[in-house]
C-alpha cells in the first residue's frame, strides 16, 4: 500500500503494509509498556500436569486478589497502554467471577484471551464469556486419545470434555488455538495432533516441547525427549505447516536443552513481558518467584503498575546487559539473547546472573546436555502430579 | 460459523473484519492497530483508510472507486493495492467476507 501515499506512516518493513507491531518494538521502544500481559487469576486448577508452569508453590485462595482488585488491574492496564491480556491460571474457570472480569476488561477496550484447560466449562458459560467480550479461545490437549491425556493430566474424562468444549468454541464463532504440551511420554502422537487441531477447525496450533523449571524440572527424567524424537518432531511440524498453509498456524517451541544457543527468554528480561500472579505481583516471567532473593512489587502496593514495571528492583535487576558475567558480558550475541533464561539459570547453576547453561558457551552446558540424553533414555515414567501439597507421585 | 476459512478477494468481495481482529486507535503509542489472537499489527495509513471501509457492505470495487476520487489516482493501480493488501490480512485469518443475504 505504500505506492498509494509513497508514505507509510511505520516503516519496518516497505513492503509490508501489516507489521507486526511487536518486532517494531522491540527495536525502537526498548521498555515501552508491553503490548500485551498475561493474567495468573488464580492458581487453583482441577488437573495436575506434571509440566505445569506455575510455581512449585501455589498461592492459595485466600491470597487470590478480590474481583474489585482484578477489575482495577484491568483499568489500569488499559489505561497505560496495554491492548490484550491473557486470562490465565491455574485454570481461570475456576474464578466464579471470569464472565464479570471479561466483560470489565472488553468495556475497556482490552482484547480478550482465555487460556484453558476447558474442564469447568459448560456451553452456557462460554456463551456467557463470549457475550462478555471474549476474543480468542485457547484449550490446552495433553495428547489425542482418552488414556494418555487423562493420565498425563491427571484427571479423569478430561479429554472428552476438552473435545466438546473446543466444538462448541467453535459453534460460538470464536477463534480456537490448541495448545499442545509436547515431552517423551507423547511426542508420538504430534500427527494425530495436528489432524485433531485441523478436525477442530482450530486456527493455530501451538506444539510446545516442555520448558523445564518448576514442576517440570521435578519430572525432567519423566519428560524429557530424546534427540531423535525432537528432530522428528521438528521434521513433522515443518512438512505439516507448509502442507497446511492458510488452514492452519503452527507455533513451534523447542526444547532447550538440545539448543547450541539459548532462547531469548521472555524477549529479554523487563523488555516485552510481565504477568500478575494470584496474589497481585507484577513478575518479569511467570517463573520469576523461582529465583530466591528478588523481592516483587504487588498491585496492592501504592506503587502503579507503570512505577514497578519501569522503577521496581526486580525489573532492572536483569535488565539489560551491565548486570552480565563472563561468557556473557563480552559475548557478541549478548544483545541478541540475553543469555538466555534467568529462571533456568538459577535453577540449574544457583544464580540467576550465570549464563543459561542451554548456551554451548555455559561451562554447565556439556553436563546438562548429557544428563539430559541420560534421563531421555532411561527407565522413569511415573509423573509427580501438581498440586498445593508439593505435588504426589503416579502410582505404579 | 464466520464464513469461510480461505477467502480469496477479488473486486466484487464484500470484507470485513472477523469478530476476532479489531481495528483500534492505539492512543498510547498514537498508532493504528489490529489486534488479533496473539497478534498486534501495525496497518500503514492507507492501510487503515481500506480497513474502515471495509463494513461488508461495500465490495472491493466500490472502495477502490473511492479511493480512486480521494486521491485523483488510477483505479486500476489501487485496485491492485486493495487486493493485495486484503488478501495478505485474509492469508492471515484476518479478514472474512459477508454472506449473502438470506431473503
């Protein structure tokens, strides 16, 4: 479209008239407030995935910010700049007054994003959701068929349900994204996986290897791929998205471990990204309460959610480069990954200012990588299922 | 159900914006947006003046006339930039086109 003006007001790219907005960004508006926040409402959750990304220690109910104070979230989100937020948990179902949040956050212009694992849900209140507002659907599918999904979820008849309520998304004419969490126990199934989000008439699909901190660090032996089955997978998600182009989207995420360089985690530590846990705190990554000694501001503090994202210690801790230690600090792609994830740091080395020992320069690398294909090939399959007791082992 | 998944836009189409993408002033960052599922595009100006156009009611044809008097330009040329600019919001699930009336 810029023949027409010659002129287009934003120019990342001449030739595309539909950036996206978040590579302009990341550019030009280093610590702008993100464009979009994920929503923890609340921790609880019926099933008990044994990857979970919530914190090994939940917040409880009673810690669980009150609609009055979700509600003023959203106002402020919106009023700063913020244009969608994910409405996610634990599983945000479970929050008697989602309808009423949606609805809060629509009437102030937020998009809406609802990332379940669709057990609680009748048709009724997702009709209800889409009345209030409700953009985009996200269903969580832990395989394709009843046995393995139950058992991974831990929770009967989760499949089936998961199933009918993707249907009815779609009956509702809202768009769908099945969300696939891949390990070893399932990454057999990734075709029919595919042909279930197409069958679904989903619009994406995100396969998701395991990121493993928190509970799936716990059960990394349970999980954790063998090369042969990533490359596989990589393989087959490649040939299934040029075969489905315009059909169907599919995000891919791969494991780490078996990476030379380590992600970009989060874009960047403070630069893209916060999310609010149950209990009101303003995180750089929903993983960040695993690092110990970093104090996080909460929304029921008086600061504004402006202030701890710009000011707060815990954002300008890792933010940047002038926090980094060697190999990091000379390194040429410091700009480019930040090295890496600050959670998998500190979980893997004890320090959140390592570098991520996912890049071939940690001197950690060369062990993980081996523990890691040691842990692919071996015997372990019982899961450790999440849960506010510290979690409970399969039974045999 | 929206209409259908693969739309292919030529002059007579009739599009519109799916319930899912939202065309919205961005007053923060003082730019034009769509939001869609995990997405924040940034439509250039023009692209912007075709999108609220865009109502389902006007077909493809009539914006390019439109556009065509507002800027004294060749119709042919902004036909051919309309549908371009239409087809790769389509390619990327962003935009449907409206049913025919049931009588």
């Amino acid at each position: 479209m810029s023949d027409l003006l010659g002129n287009p007001t934003i120019p990342p790219d001449a030739s595309d008239s539909l950036a996206v907005l978040e590579k302009q960004r990341s550019t030009a508006e280093t610590f702008g407030i993100p464009l979009a926040v994920l929503l923890e409402i609340t921790h609880r959750c019926p099933l008990q995935c044994p990857y979970c990304s919530n914190p090994v220690e939940l917040d409880r109910a009673g810690k669980e910010l009150t609609t009055e104070e979700w509600k003023k979230v959203l106002s402020e989100l919106a009023e700063i700049g913020v244009l969608q937020v994910h409405f996610s948990g634990g599983e945000p179902t479970a929050r008697k007054d989602l309808v009423e949040l949606v609805k809060h956050a629509s009437d102030a212009g937020l998009y809406t994003n609802l990332i379940t694992s669709a057990v609680l849900l009748t048709r009724e209140k997702l009709s209800d959701l889409a009345d209030a507002g409700l953009c985009h659907v996200q269903i969580s599918f832990q395989g394709t068929e009843q046995g393995l999904s139950d058992r991974v979820a831990g929770y009967k008849g989760a499949h089936g349900k998961k199933l009918e309520v993707a249907k009815w998304t779609r009956e509702l004419d809202l768009p769908l994204t099945v969300n696939a969490v891949m390990h070893r126990q399932n990454l057999h199934q990734l075709p029919d996986i595919i042909q279930m989000a197409v069958d679904l008439d989903a619009d994406r699909l995100e396969v998701a290897n395991v990121q493993y901190y928190g509970w799936a660090l716990k059960n990394r032996a349970a999980l954790m791929p063998t090369v042969a089955q990533l490359d596989e997978c990589t393989r087959i998600v490649e040939e299934a998205r040029e075969r489905l182009k315009g059909t169907l989207a599919i995000d891919y995420v791969v494991p780490d471990y078996y990476a030379l360089r380590p992600k970009k985690c989060m874009g960047g530590w403070g630069r893209q990204f916060f999310n609010i846990s149950p209990a009101g705190k303003v995180l750089p990554c929903h993983a960040a309460e695993s690092i110990t000694g970093l104090e996080f501001e909460s929304v029921r503090s008086n600061h504004s959610i402006a202030w701890i994202w710009q000011n707060s210690d815990a954002f300008n801790r890792y933010r940047g480069t002038g926090w980094m230690k060697e190999p990091c600090k000379s390194c040429e792609f410091r700009e480019i990954d930040f090295g890496g994830c600050r959670c998998q740091a500190f979980a893997l080395t004890g320090d959140a200012a390592n570098t991520d020992p996912a890049c071939a320069l940690s001197p950690l690398h060369e062990t993980i990588f081996k523990q890691a294909e040691r842990e692919a090939e071996g015997e372990t399959s019982r899961f450790l299922y999440r849960n506010f007791a510290g979690g409970t082992l399969e039974s045999e | 159900m929206a209409g259908p998944r693969h739309i292919s836009v030529s002059e007579p189409s009739r599009p519109v914006l799916p319930r899912h993408a939202k065309l919205r002033y961005d007053e923060t960052r003082q730019v034009w947006v769509i939001l869609a599922p995990e997405r924040v595009l940034a439509p250039d100006e023009i692209a912007v003046e075709v999108l609220q156009l865009c109502d389902g009611e006007r077909s493809v044809g009539d914006i390019s006339d439109q556009l065509a008097a507002k800027y004294a330009a060749p119709r042919e040329a902004i036909l051919t930039d309309v549908i371009a600019m239409l087809q790769d919001l389509a390619d990327k699930g962003f935009l449907t086109e409206a049913r025919e009336k049931t009588p």
